[in-house]
C-alpha cells in the first residue's frame, strides 16, 4: 500500500486541497480530503481522475512516424488512408496485441484509463476469416487485461467501399462482414471481455459510407445494454457523398433515420 498526498486534487465534490489517497496494486484504495500528512508520501501537482480516451484505433500506433510527413501535392485524408491500409496489409495477431498493449501502456502513462476501441480489423492479411472470427478482438481484449486498462470494445461493422452499396477495395480485405459474420464477432468479443472487470462491448456501425441503411437497423438491435459508436463523417468528401446519396448531411440523416 502506498499513501500518497497531493496539494490539490479533483473529486466528484470538486477541488478539495490535501488530499491522501491510498494506491494498492494500481488501484486507489481509499481518498482522504484534507488528510494530515503525517505517513503519506507528498507528491508535486495536482491529482485529476483518470480520463476515458473515447475513440481508439490501438493498431494505428505502430504506423506513428509513416503518414505524418506532407507527401506531394493533393495529400489528403484518402491518402492517409492508402499508407494505413498498406501497413495493416502486414499485421498478425501477435503484432495486433503488442501494438494495442503497447498503446495502452503509453495511454495509461498519459492518464487515460479506459479506452474505446473502434475495432474494425478482423480478417487475416488475405482477407479469410480466423478461425476464431473474434481473433483479433480477443487479441485487444488481452492487451487491455494484460496493462489493466478499462476497455470498451467495439466490433465495427463494415459491408461496403461507399454509399449506395459500392463494393469493398482490395485495401478493405481485413473489415468486410456480412450481418451473420457481425452478429459472431459480437459474441465472440462479449466472450473475451466476459472475465475482465472493467470491460464491456458495444456495436459500432463504421460510417454512413460504409453501411447501408438496413443493415444499420439490423446491426444496433445487437448493441443490447452496450453502447452505439458511430464515424459519423470523417472528410468533406462523405458529406458530400452523404448528400449526393440521400440529400443529407449524415448528422441530418442520422438524427431523421436512426433509432433515438
Ligand atoms: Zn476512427
């Protein structure tokens, strides 16, 4: 047990000054506003709670350094996007758990303590399912139990390229499902969290451009009691491609079509 004391801290009450808080293990066992300081351990700054990091991509932290220099005229988001599907193109399961490990570790050092993972890579380099459809999200699951880092998993749902039911790039090989593949991942995702304390799973239709309407219906029926996680546009060009399709901008869309 560590019996640490900080000048200030921020609890559910607001500022409070002198506060002792008692760490076991990582976890803070008890706080203490305005505690003496004799047997506590002063440490300089101010003690905030953690934060939740409310949308995550982990396996994107080991592209950091390859898409962050400006590349020729017309670099774009698209072209981000190229440079991301490329390096994903190469990641096995055993990469996608030491980056996501490692990803936490860095967050948690940063004072995040818990995470959203928007999770839409599922499917092998070649694009064929694992055997265990939910590898992969078993594999972020892990690295959450493995850096103790509270952990809301969201398996994506990604039918399409584009609005309108566009077929998928080669690019996309790795996310594509179809409503019953979903509907596993989702199980299989609820079954890796099932022992972890801090975890729990939502569904995450991937953008407007990426689910067609009806699927979008079918898909948040499986959210049960989890949360809903939503791009609801990530570029200029998908609203303008949102209004082309439907005459709307997706918030409008969403807000008119979605359940409340
Ligand atoms: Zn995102």
């Amino acid at each position: 047990m560590r019996k640490l004391i900080f000048d200030h801290a921020l609890l559910p009450t607001g500022w409070e000054q002198n506060v002792g808080i008692e760490v076991a293990r990582g976890v803070i066992r008890a706080v203490h506003p305005r505690a003496a300081p004799d047997g506590f351990e002063r440490v300089a700054g101010v003690a905030l709670p953690g934060l939740p990091n409310l949308h995550s991509h982990t396996f994107q932290r080991g592209m950091a350094g390859l898409a962050e220099t400006r590349g020729p005229e017309g670099d774009s988001f698209w072209t981000w996007r190229q440079v991301m599907y490329r390096f994903l193109g190469n990641l096995t399961p055993d990469d996608v758990e030491a980056i996501a490990a490692f990803a936490m570790m860095e967050m948690l050092e940063g004072g995040f303590t818990a995470l959203a993972e928007f999770h839409y890579l599922h499917h092998d380099t070649d694009g064929r399912t694992y055997d265990d459809p939910a590898e992969l999200a078993t594999r972020v699951a892990a690295a959450a139990h493995e850096t103790g880092m509270g952990l809301t998993l969201l398996p994506v749902f990604y039918a399409q390229g584009g609005f309108a039911g566009a077929a998928p790039t080669e690019g996309q090989r790795r996310f594509i499902t179809d409503l019953q593949l979903y509907s596993k991942l989702v199980e299989g995702a609820r079954r890796a969290v099932a022992s972890m304390d801090d975890a729990v799973v939502g569904v995450a239709p991937h953008s407007l451009r990426a689910v067609g309407p009806r699927s979008l219906g079918e898909i948040l029926a499986l959210a049960e009691e989890g949360p809903i996680h939503i791009h609801v546009a990530e570029q200029v060009k998908e609203v303008e491609d949102c209004l082309a399709w439907s005459g709307q901008r997706p918030v409008a869309w969403l807000l008119d079509h979605a359940p409340g």
